[in-house]
C-alpha cells in the first residue's frame, strides 16, 4: 500500500495506546495524538506528545476521540460475503467509521448489522522459553496472509532493535548476554509490506548459568624421600564467572572409592596437602562457586603420582636435506599426526607412534621428486615448566615408504628431439628421528607446540638425512 505504517509509526501508536491519549481528527486527514488543554466554540488547543502546544481552529477538527484507539488495520468481515480491509476510526451503537487509507480524510461507514465479525492484522499471544544465550519466540498467527513477522528487541533500558524476520510463527534470537532483563515484540508484514502493529510484549531474564573452572590447575610434590608420607601444593588460576557474577570461593574434591567428595574450600589459589600415602593414588579437581553458591564443572584432575592419559597432536612444517639429500632435493614439507600415552611408564615420558607425509622438490637434473610416508614408533619427555609449558626431547625409529620420481638415463641422438620419459620408484627403508620439542597447554586440554627434529633415512648406499621444522596443535586427556 501506498501509505505503508513503518515499524517507528508503530512503536508511537503503541506508546499513546498506553498513555491513553486524546485523538484529534483534522478534516485534512491529519491525526493528532496529545492531551486536550482547552476547548472552546472557536478553537481546540492540544499539548502534543512530544510537548509541543497546537491550536486548531472548530472549523478543521473533524472529531475528537478519548478512549483508547487502536490505530492498526483490521479485516472486517461483512454478511454479504465480502471482507473490507480498513482503519477503524470512530464507532457507536449502530455503525463503525472506518478508512481505507488512515492518513486520508477518505471515509466510509458500515453498519453493525452487516458486520459478521472483525480481526485484527497483528501476531498475537507472543511467548517465550528463555535459555543461557537465546530465547525461543513463538506467537498466533493473524487472519491475513502474511509476507513475514519482524521481530523486535532491546535490552533493559535500551531501544528497541529489528533482530531478524522469520517466515514462520517462531523465532530464535541468539547472542543475548546470560543474566540480563531483555523485552521483546513481534509485527506482521503483509504481501503489501504494510507492517502491522506490535503483538503483545513479552519481557524476560536469560539464564545465569554456572560459572567457569579454573583454569592452570598444576600440583608440586616434595618427593625427599618415596616411602615417607609426602606433601604436595595445589595452585590453579582465578576462575571467572562470564555472566558477571562474582566467585567467592574454590572447593577442593578427591577421588575416594564413591567418587569425588569435597575435602575443603578456600578463597586462596592454592590448596596445601599434608601426609599424604606415597602408595596410595590421590587425584583432585577444584570448582570454582559464585555468589549465588553455583559450583562450576571439574577443573582439569591433577594427581600426586603420574596420571596416564593420551596425547594427540598434527604437525606441519618444512624439510630441509643435508650433505647427499640435499645434492638430489632442494627443500620440501609435509605433515604428520602423532599419537602418545603419557605417563604410562613413569611421570613426563611419553610413548607412542607417528606417521605422515612428505613431499621434496628434485634438485638434480633427473631427480624430479619424491615423496615420504613413515610409521614409527616414538619416544618422548616433557618437562613442565610454569604449569603449562614444556620442553623435551623426542625419539622416534621404524620404517618410510620412499618413491621417487626420476628421468632414467637415455642414450642416443633421439633424445634431443623428444620429452625423456619419467619414472617412478618405491621402496620401504628404515628410518629414525631425533629431536626437541616444546609443548604449550592452553585451557589444560589444547595443545600447541614447536620443535625441531634431526632424520634420517638408511640406504643402501649410505645415510640420507634432512631437518625437520614444525608447528602442530592438538589436545591432551
């Protein structure tokens, strides 16, 4: 429609239906909304609802409303049959006044008695079901076909904003912030994109949610001597509570038989263990409780003997060959996965195994490349630094699938005038590796690292080896 209501028309009929003002019908189809100051047999003053003051002479005012007026379009439904889409402007005992266009003095009337009934053009019965970080919206569609539904936000305080359209009768809005008062409205866009008026408000709180773990949970034990009782420090991290709350206190849990049972709270990062069975396993975690008393999940276990768990990680990085190598490659990279069980065997060694691919560029005339696959098993230690840095060596041997990619030897005047031929050769060879690593933990369970490794690959004819640079990521349990 040519006078199509916009969403700021909308909010400001909404807002005068609640202050329950005045409506001034100007003969020019204009519509005043206010408070009637005065009113004399020669003019009419209003004070506007933005402050402002207005005189309008009898002659121009069509009609003055005091009661609520619902300024949406509406279908009205007649016993003939046919339906009418229109204003409602005034009514009384026997007919309605209505306009087809609101802002035009353009009127009409109908008759009670030919009304069959009459529904408005606007969603009704908006609820909600309210989450951490999203509400789900769902509402009663109107009578009309509808184009789609605009839903309407602003937080406590705030103004309101479009979140998004749905082509539905429900809607979810994300990216809310947890324990915060938001407000919500739904309107109707018809296949003329005029927008209804706003359903109901539905006003609600997102959920608070538990605050977080601690994080940089690490355990030092005094180890003078391995069959007196040993004493051990706990520190973690300060833990934060992402809806804002506050944390007052840690609790310290240790694993009996039953499970994890509370074995004390402090305010302090740290946590002081006294006398503790060298033969006896002793595992802890720590929550953190927000003001509210809400426990967050485990933070990472520690333990007082050597815990096993598993290592994984990728690597990418770039080769390097040296002394015979290099003469038949330039350079070349790759990547490898390695899996580990640490502290399978004793506390800070790793065992596992490795494999990958790598790719080198030929550097001699009929060397044109190659390509590497290894499966080895590998040997590690990781030394803690700081609680959440580690650095050790690595060693790893087994055997490589090696093809090359070469230019055979071809003899006679032909081969100036022809594309020599390339072939292709695989064989399985023994290889080993020896290197450096440094290990980063990040939120106790993501992993980076860098390291340096010395390879080697052993032929019949003699050692090819090359340097091996990499950066990988991965996780540790």
């Amino acid at each position: 429609m040519a006078a199509a209501v916009t969403a700021a028309a909308v909010i400001a009929c909404a807002a005068a239906m609640e202050a329950r003002a005045e409506v001034v019908f100007l003969r020019d189809g204009r519509i005043v909304e206010g408070k009637v100051l005065n009113e004399t047999p020669a003019a009419v003053t209003v004070r506007k609802r933005d402050g402002s003051l207005a005189e309008f002479g009898r002659g121009a005012v069509l009609r003055i409303l005091y009661t609520d007026v619902y300024m949406g379009k509406v279908y009205i439904h007649k016993t003939d049959g046919k339906m009418v889409e229109a204003y409602v402007v005034d009514e009384d005992r026997d007919s309605y006044t209505v306009r087809t266009d609101l802002n035009s003095p353009k009127e009409m009337v109908i008759k009670r008695q030919d009304v069959l009934f009459m529904v408005r053009k606007n969603p009704s019965a908006l609820k909600e079901k309210v989450a951490q970080r999203h509400v789900d919206l769902s509402w009663l569609a109107p009578f009309n076909p509808v184009k789609h539904y605009r839903v309407y936000i602003r937080q406590r305080g705030g103004e309101y904003r479009l979140d998004g359209t749905s082509f539905f009768v429900k809607y979810r809005a994300t990216g809310l912030s947890c324990n915060t008062a938001y407000s919500a409205y739904v309107t109707a866009v018809d296949r003329d994109n005029y927008e209804s008026l706003l359903s109901n408000e539905v006003q609600f709180t997102t959920l608070k949610g538990e605050p977080l773990p601690p994080g940089g949970v690490a355990m030092k034990v005094d180890r003078k001597d391995k069959k007196k009782p040993l004493n051990a420090r706990i520190t973690w991290d300060r833990a934060q509570d992402p809806c804002g709350g506050a944390i007052t206190n840690y609790r310290l849990y240790r694993r009996g038989a039953g499970g994890y049972a509370l074995a004390g709270a402090t305010r302090d990062t740290a946590w002081d263990l006294k006398n503790l069975d060298p033969l006896e396993k002793h595992r802890f975690v720590i929550r953190s409780v927000d003001d509210r008393g809400i426990e967050s999940s485990n933070s990472r276990v520690v333990s007082a003997d050597p815990m096993p768990g598993a290592l994984i990680s990728a690597r990418g990085g770039c080769l390097v060959p040296l002394r015979d190598y290099g003469r038949l490659y330039r350079f070349g990279f790759g990547g490898s996965l390695a899996v580990y069980g640490k502290n399978l065997v004793s506390r800070w060694v790793d065992i596992g195994a490795e494999s990958g691919f790598y790719y080198l560029y030929g550097k001699a005339g009929y060397v044109k490349s190659a390509w590497l696959v290894p499966f080895m098993a590998a040997l590690g230690c990781r030394v803690p630094f700081a609680g959440w840095i580690s650095i050790g060596p690595r060693a790893s041997f087994g055997g490589v699938y090696d093809r090359v990619k070469y230019v055979p030897e071809t003899a006679g005047p032909a081969v100036m005038f022809l594309d020599p031929p390339v072939k292709e050769k695989g064989a399985v060879q023994m290889m080993f590796s020896l290197g450096v690593n440094c290990s980063f933990t990040v939120k106790d369970i993501a992993l980076l690292e860098v390291g340096a490794d010395y390879r080697g690959i052993i032929e019949k004819g003699g050692l090819m080896d090359f340097m091996s640079f990499y950066a990988g990521a991965g996780a540790t349990f």
